[in-house]
C-alpha cells in the first residue's frame, strides 16, 4: 500500500532532477558568454577593414587575438564558430586552405551550424568546408542562442525594430543602387525622411535625404557605395514638423541588404519606377578579394540614383538627369545628356551694390557758351543755368582735362550661369538701378542747346552683359572665382569742373559794369563769374570689366568689379568700380 505513493515520488524527484540538469545546460548553452562583444568587435575590425583591405596578416592576428580571449568558455558556442570561419575565409584568401580546413572543423565543432560567409565565399572555400563537415565532431551539445545586437538579427532573430514598420529589398546586384522605400501612416505630417546607410567594409555611416515617393518615401543608395559583395546596413529617421524623430531599425540594430553577383529573384526598384541601371565598376579591385571584377572602361555618367542631390546632369547615372537639385528620370533635349551642363556651383546669383562714377574730363574751350552740346554751366551751389554771353578772353571759358567725380549709383543684379566652357563657365546678366549726383536738375535749357533732352532725361541706369568665369562656376563656397565680362547699356553721366567766363550780360538786379573794373582783360565791359561746368555724357554705353565673387556660405557672398563705360553718343569714358552682397541659389 506504501510502495505506489513511493513511487510516484521516486518519479518527479527523477524528472525534477533530469529538469533541473537540462536547465543549467540551458542556461550554459544560450547565454551569451562574458567575452563575446569583445571578440566580435575584433572580429568586424579584422573582416570589415583588415580583410577588405587585403591585409590578411592582421585580420588573422586580430582573429586569433579574439580567439584567446575567449579561452575555454569565455565566448559562446555561436561566437567560436564565427570566428573559426572567420579565420579559415582569411587562410583561404592566402591559398592556405589546409588551415582554412581546420579552422572550419574547429568551427564545427563549437557551433554545428556555423556556415560560410555568403559574401566572401569562393569554390575552393566551400569545397574546404564540406570536407570539413564530415570530419567535424561537435565539442558540445548543439544550441541555438538567440541573435546578438552585435549581429543585428542577421543570425535568425526577429527583423530591427523602431516606430515604424518597413519591409527592405531581399537582395541587390553588385554595382546597382539600392532603392529603399517606406510608407509612414497618415498620423504622421513628415517634415524630412533620412536614410542612414553603411556600405559593407566602411567605418562610418552616410547620410542620404529621402524623396517623396507615391505614398511614401524612397532613396537610392548609389552605385559608389554598392561595389562589392556584402551587406549594407541601414536604417530611417523621419522627422515629423513637430520635430520628433521616428526610426525604422537602429544604428545598432540595422536592416540589411545582401549585395550579390547575380539575383535569383526580380530586380528591384521604388514604387512607380524603373529598376535601377548597373554602373561600371570605378576602380579596379584588389586581386583575389572575392565579389571583385575588373572594368576596362569608365563610366562617363556620375554614380548618383534618383532622388540623390545633385547640380549638373553628370553626376547622375546614364538615364536620369539633375532636375531641381535632384536626380530624376527624362532626358535632355538633343540626347540622352543634352548640352554639356555647367559647374558644380549655384547658378542663379541676385544681388545689390553701389558704384562709384570717375569721368575722364576732355579739355575743351568756350565751355559755358552755349554752342557746346558737351558742356552745361551752373552757378555753383544751386539750380540755376548760366545763360550769359561769355567774352572770348585769355584764360576764361575753357577747363583742362583730368579725372573728376561724377556720382554714382545703387542698382539691383541678377546673373544666371549657363554653361560650361573650357576650365570656366559662361552666364549673362543684368543691371538695373538709380544714378544720383551729376548736374543739377534744371527745367530750362539754353536757347542753342543742341540735345535738350541730356538735361531731363532720368537718372536711371540698365545693363546688359555676358560673362565668363575663368575657374569653374561663379559661384561656389569657399571659393574666389574671377570673371570678365562685356555689357551694353543706357545711362547719363556728368562731372563738374570750375570754370571762369567774363559775362559781358547782366544778371537781373545787378548794378552796371564798372568800365574801370580790370577783373575780366580786353575793351569789352564786362564781368567776371566763376561757375561750375558739367561735361554730360551719354545716353547710351558699352561696358567693359572684370571681377570677383567670394562665396563666404553656400547661397551667400560678395561681389567686387571695376568696368569702363565708354558713353555713346556723346562721348566720354568713365571708370566705376563696385561692390556688393551677393545672394545664389
């Protein structure tokens, strides 16, 4: 009657016991070991850069290094498998596949799944590996830990997470963009979408603006960073206009693109589009580094997809074209590229700026006689006109010549870049402004004037101009950037310069000419005027300079010129530097 009670307590003790014993192999088995984050990062500095770099003795040192710290049981079972095939793929980049072989058995026997690594694999490293699967016996019962974050779910885990769901491509060909979409719900008013990525073997992450896509938003990563076979890593961060952020996946915990030689499923591409062009390699690879083939030819389009920044058609891949600052399907008219497009600067540049006026004054005789169109003569520090009947004496009524200020004026510029020309680009502009100085105003003008409308034209001042900068665009940051130029225009210019005449007229009021006043030489009664006299030039000019621009910020610089306007139809030639803000986009 007692033995069945017994029995049955006999029983669980047992299951308890065989329980209890599975569940500390459990925990032995699955728990990450204390060494592991410190391996693995001597892992991906011995793989992504020692490797790639075709320095295979210090991949394998740092390898081996991981190895030691992991001791006996200081690492994982998953871990020591990953750095046993580590190593064996660096004695097989060596031809060292004897090595490799061991290598693959140790990590056999650590971790019965462990298998190559897809991208670096090569045939004789797969043979290498099956050999070693038959001879390969596992140190340890089989387990299955869970993914490590240093591995970012590529080992079985479930995909990255973050606020917002997203599913990736399954795969991409070497040397092809890789297009990244994703759709955010309607609760979210998104202000920016940045892609972070990192190509397989780099050290940093890049960052690429994400365009409005149908429902979504969607980038290409460029061919530039897709040469070779590998994952690239990355993930989302949109911005809603509250300015919180929102991420699909993590920079710890990345999505993960596999970059192959050939696809077994469809090409993929963004909703609505094409499916990316493959580019031709840039560069040639090192020899025997797996997922490498050499190109001969260069591509002469840019390695940029839709939807990266750009400012000229050559930076895009063949097929797209840089459209309002983006590369974008279509084509140019005339072709494919359509005409040669101009510098990687801005091209649209506005701006203000004040000059300054020098006129060249012509000597000349009987200046204030009024049968000079050239000349028009006040009396000084007013408006009015000298109308008198100057006496022809020695050393009156004529000037020398010389530089003399004539003013000057603001005006508003707007310069458009248009092409590419040589080593400089070539653009056209124009001027339009207010002239303020030069003769006073007068509603009156001398019986014998013979151009009447010089006096009552007004001050303003247009120019048309084409110009050439001499290295690169004109504007660019950071960058002084000369120029010439040659313009056409419509303006007036005067200078003053003081003159005496003897008036043999009398003004209203004054008293009459003392005949014993000796101030003016000769018989004649008259009386000396001291009056200032305009040279006026005009109305037409062409113009002749050259400048320089300084762009101190992307869309902001200035603008410093000195030009020669040689007055038409009256003749005269005047020197006007300037200065300016300038402003580009």
């Amino acid at each position: 009657m007692y033995l069945r009670p017994f029995g049955s307590f006999a029983a669980f003790a047992l299951s308890a016991v065989i329980m209890g014993g599975l569940c500390s192999y459990s925990d032995t088995a699955f728990a990450a070991g204390e060494k592991d984050k410190e391996a693995l990062k001597l892992h991906d500095q011995a793989m992504d850069e020692d490797y790639l770099a075709v320095e295979f003795d210090k991949a394998e040192k740092k390898l081996k290094d991981a190895l030691k710290k992991c001791g006996d049981d200081g690492c994982s079972p998953k871990v020591l498998g990953k750095l046993h095939v580590a190593l064996g793929t660096v004695y097989g980049g060596s031809s060292k596949l004897d090595k490799a072989k061991e290598e693959f058995i140790e990590a056999l026997k650590a971790d019965p799944s462990a298998t190559l690594i897809e991208s670096l694999t090569t045939p004789e490293l797969t043979k290498a590996f099956e050999e070693a699967k038959k001879q390969a016996k596992p140190s340890k019962p089989p387990s299955k830990p869970p993914p490590s974050s240093e591995d970012g779910g590529e080992d079985g885990g479930d995909k990255p997470g973050g606020d917002l769901e997203h599913t990736p491509i399954a795969e991409q060909a070497v040397n092809t963009p890789v297009p990244v979409f994703i759709e955010v719900g309607e609760d979210v008013t998104v202000a920016k979408a940045t892609l972070r990525y990192k190509p397989f073997g780099a050290s940093k992450w890049i960052s690429l603006e994400m365009q409005r896509v149908g429902k979504g938003w969607g980038a290409e990563i460029p061919c530039a960073d897709v040469t070779t076979t590998g994952d690239i890593k990355y993930y989302i961060v949109v911005t809603d206009d509250g300015g919180e952020q929102l991420k699909a996946g993590s920079q710890k915990d990345p999505y993960r693109v596999p970059i192959k030689r050939d696809l077994e499923g469809d090409e993929p591409s963004l909703p609505g589009k094409k499916p990316p062009k493959q580019c031709k390699a840039k560069e040639d690879c090192p020899p025997g580094l797996p997922g490498c083939e050499k190109k001969d030819d260069q591509e002469k389009r840019g390695e940029k997809g839709w939807g990266a920044t750009c400012e000229a058609d050559q930076e895009c891949q063949a097929g797209l074209i840089c459209q309002n600052g983006q590369c974008e399907e279509g084509k140019r008219e005339g072709g494919d590229n359509g005409p040669e497009p101009a510098g990687k600067g801005k091209k649209n540049i506005i701006g203000i700026g004040g000059q300054l006026d020098l006129m060249l004054i012509n000597s000349a005789e009987n200046v204030c006689s009024g049968d000079n169109d050239t000349y028009y003569c006040f009396y000084p520090g007013g408006t009015d006109r000298f109308f008198g009947d100057p006496i022809s004496a020695q050393g009156t009524n004529g000037i020398q010549g010389g530089f003399a200020p004539a003013g000057g004026r603001v005006f508003a510029s707007y310069d458009r870049e248009l092409a590419k020309i040589g080593s400089g680009t070539f653009g056209a502009g124009l001027r339009f402004g207010i002239a303020f100085g030069g003769h006073p105003s007068s509603d009156q003008a001398p019986p014998n004037a013979l151009h009447p409308e010089m006096v009552n034209f007004p001050p303003i001042h247009g120019e048309l101009r084409a110009w050439y900068s001499f290295m690169g665009s004109q504007f660019e940051q950071g960058q002084i950037r000369p120029f010439g130029f040659l313009g056409v225009g419509l303006a007036k210019v005067s200078a003053a310069v003081p003159v005496t005449v003897c008036d043999k007229l009398l003004k209203n009021g004054e008293d009459p000419i003392d005949p014993s006043d000796d101030s003016c030489p000769g018989s004649t009664p008259a009386v000396s005027r001291d009056l200032d006299a305009y040279q006026i030039a005009g109305l037409n000019f062409v113009s002749l300079g050259a400048g320089a621009t300084y762009a101190f910020t992307p869309n902001f610089g200035v603008t410093a010129e000195i030009k020669a306007m040689f007055m038409l139809t009256t003749f005269a030639v005047v020197i006007a530097p300037s200065v300016g803000p300038v402003f580009a986009f």
